[in-house]
C-alpha cells in the first residue's frame, strides 16, 4: 500500500481529501502546517507528498525547499494544492522541483488521476531496467506503451543485410534509428592493422545506434550482420521527439548510457588483465547471456572463431587452442561449428 502525506491547514479539506485518498486504499499521513507535515515526511519517508502553499509556521515552498535538501527524500514526488492561480506562483512551484499543480476547488477524479500518475512515473524511474541494449525495448514499453513502440517498428522501410554487411561505418553521421527484426548483429572497432574488438552485440527486439543519436556525434564504431539479418529503419526526428518530450524517457536513456559505459570498462579491464582462458569463458558466457532462449536449460550457438576471438579480446590462433581445452575438460562441446556450453558454473567461475 503506497503511502501519502498530506499537509493541509485548512480542516474540512484535509479530512475530504484524506478521505478520498484512503477510499483509494491509500494509507493517509496528514499534518495541520509546514513544520508538522516537514518533520512527518522526513520521519516517514512517503511515496508522495500533497502541500498546501499558503500555510502558518512554514508554507509549501518553504516545505518543498527543504525536502530538496534532505538526500532521503528528496526525489518524493510533490504534488502542490492550492487557492492562488497567478501564474508566478505556478512557476516557482514547478522551479523549486514541483511535479504538478492543482488548483482548489478539485474534485476526486482530478486529484486520484494526478495521483496516479505521478506514482505510476515514479515506479517506472525506480525500475532497474535490463542491463545492455535489451532496456532499451522495456523502457519504451513501460514509458511509452506497446503502441508507441508499434507505431515506431510498423510500416517502416526493412533493410535486409547479408551476413559480413556493414550497416553503418565509424565516422559516419546518424540519420536513423535501427531496429533489428531478425537474425544477429554486432558493433566493433578496428585498429591499424586491421584487428577488431567486438564491442556489442544484438538480436531481434534490439535498438542500434541510439548512442551516437543521443551524443549528437558521428558512429564511434561499426555495425554489422552477424548472420542474415532483417533490420527496421526509424528516422532520427521521431526518435528524437519522443527523448525531447518525455523526461522519463529520456532519463532512464541516461542510466542505460551509464550502465552501457560500466559495461564496456569491465570488458576492456578483463581484456587488458585476464588469462586467455578466463577471455575466452568469459566471451562464451557474454553470448550465453544474449542468445539463451530463457524456455530452455541448453545454450549452442553457431559463431565464427573469428568473431568469438575479438568478442575475448584474443588471436583466433589462441582461442581455437583454448576451445580445444575447454572441449577436453567437459565444459563445453563443439559439433558441426556449433558450440554447446555443458558446465556454466566452471566457466563462470573460471579462475584468473
């Protein structure tokens, strides 16, 4: 049960607005001025707070002001209630870090509606989020809803890509958002010489280079199919309007950038650091994670040496060794150029 904390000086309307709340099973915290419902919100730690501006002791700005203080609760959505309807009083709420605004005399729809919605938007900022790209399809789906993600994906031009075919290039400026619809692909980085470093990869249900739409800069790095792969194009402007016109969106873009960034400083450590044999356990748990089909205890996939060795950072030489090795001792096995993982645990163990 999500609690609520009303601060309210004028009797009749806290005890009608309490009333509509609990109705609404909402557990109901309620305080008569500023200095009472300040040192409740901090003792009780609610979901949401409901403020009346104009109060004795302490008014609703100055509430607000110092709940913007108080590293604890400080991200508590705030809904203000109030008589006053000058616009200046408005902003000010809304600049201090308000997140909405009604205006006495309010009926119960209009209050459990803003209710509603702003808890519903911050369970969704609470929300840990697949790590990787595969947050990117459950963030629109939570923020934007399954139609907005429809409309993006339908109708759409489908590029059809073969296997080794580039989709974009390092250096290039996006214009686009891709969307792949079937079949695998993967972003790298190649040096002088030629050598690549698998930096990413995705399957069907995955965003591409959404990182370089963000940033506003040109492709840091290549794209290109793994296998056949059938990938939808969704041009830059509608992505762009959907981060410029939902902050919940465009926020949880954020953590997914940060995470991908966490991500991606691991990889390079483990490069830099590991033994070739926990490069390659590693790599074959990377992929693991990505293709296993969660309907199933068994993981084989169908990847060339080459690819595998610049997903672990290593020569293709030493990973067909290592493979070797790993096929002796039982923790995996290879048939026909497909690799089945047969102990996850000692892989995912493997000592350094």
């Amino acid at each position: 049960m999500k609690t609520i904390l009303l601060i309210e000086d004028n009797d009749q309307i806290r005890e009608n607005t309490a009333e509509i709340l609990e109705l609404s099973r909402y557990q109901v915290l309620t305080a008569a001025d500023g200095k009472d419902g300040l040192s409740k919100a901090i003792e009780s730690k609610p979901d949401l707070i409901i403020c009346d501006i104009m109060m004795p002791m302490l008014d609703g700005f100055g509430v607000l002001h110092a709940i913007q203080k108080n590293d604890e609760i400080r991200n508590t959505p705030f809904i203000f209630i109030t008589a006053k309807t000058e616009r200046s009083d408005y902003r000010k709420g809304m600049e201090l870090g308000a997140d909405d605004y009604l205006t006495k005399p309010f009926d119960g729809t209009e209050l459990l509606n803003a209710v509603d919605s702003r808890l519903k938007k911050v369970n969704m900022m609470r929300k840990e989020f697949s790590k990787g790209l595969e947050g990117v399809n459950q963030l629109l789906l939570e923020s934007a809803g399954p139609d907005t993600v429809k409309s993006m994906i339908e109708n759409r031009s489908i590029n059809t890509y073969r296997k080794k075919q580039l989709i974009y290039k390092e250096g290039n400026h996006p214009t686009q958002l891709y969307y792949v619809l079937s079949g695998k692909v993967k972003t790298f980085k190649s040096n002088d010489d030629g050598k690549e470093l698998v930096t990413e990869l995705f399957t069907a249900g995955d965003f591409l280079g959404h990182v370089s739409l963000m940033h506003g800069t040109v492709y840091r790095e290549n794209a290109e199919a793994i296998d056949d792969a059938e990938v939808a194009v969704i041009p830059k402007k509608e992505f762009e309007d959907l981060i410029n016109n939902s902050k919940e969106v465009s926020q949880q873009f954020i953590k997914l950038l940060a995470k991908n960034i966490a991500e991606k400083e691991n990889q390079l450590l483990g490069i830099a650091y590991n033994s070739l044999r926990k490069k390659v356990a590693d790599a074959l748990i990377f992929l693991r994670n990505k293709y296993k089909d969660p309907n199933t205890t068994e993981f084989s996939i169908e990847i060339s040496r080459e690819n595998l060795a610049n997903i672990a950072g290593t020569a293709t030489e030493s990973l067909i060794r290592t493979l070797s090795d790993f096929k002796s001792e039982k923790l995996i096995d290879i048939k026909n150029g497909q690799i089945a993982i047969l102990n996850d645990k000692k892989l995912e163990g493997m000592i350094n």
